[in-house]
C-alpha cells in the first residue's frame, strides 16, 4: 500500500509540477509576449506619436500646395514671387543697398 500511495503523489507532483510550468508560460507570454501587454503598450505609444508625426506632414502639405497655388498661372501673388526672385536668383530692387 505504500508504495500505491507513493505512485499517486509522484504523479499529482508531476501533474501540478507540469500544470503550473504551463501556467507561469502562459502568464509571461500573455505579459511580454509578441502580443501581450507590453507590445500593446509599445503599440499604442507609437500609434500616438504617428499620430502627431501625420498631423505635422499634413500641416506640411496643406503649406506646401498653399505656396503652389500662390505661384500658380490661375492666382498669382506677387510677394511671394517677389520673396522667391530674391531668395533663389539674388535679385533685388534699384533703390535696396546690399551689405555682405
């Protein structure tokens, strides 16, 4: 009888012994796994600063095609072609002194 009794507890230790092996796996891969909560959290911090990265671009953009339209042949501002002549050909007006 002893040694039935010493096969039942070698086997509930295998048991739990497996059971909780497989338990703390689980746990520290639903934690820090490729899709547990730290990655989510990774995640989330990088959406937002995406996020802020696209909302600078499209201010960008939306600055960029302002300028275009501005030099455009259907509406033509003059100081902005008048700033733009200066700055990329170096034309300035007769009556401007020029200090280097």
């Amino acid at each position: 009888m002893t040694t039935r009794t010493l096969r039942l507890s070698l086997g509930a230790m295998i048991f739990f012994t497996v059971a909780l092996t497989l338990t703390a796996y689980f746990t520290f891969t639903a934690v820090q796994g490729d899709f547990g909560l730290f990655r989510r959290a990774e995640i989330t911090v990088e959406r937002a600063r995406l996020a802020r990265e696209l909302a600078g671009l499209q201010a960008e953009v939306a600055r960029m095609e302002n300028l275009t339209r501005r030099l455009s042949d259907d509406y033509l501002d003059l100081d902005l072609l008048d700033q733009q002549a200066r700055d990329v050909l170096g034309l300035v007006r007769a009556d401007e002194i020029v200090v280097n």
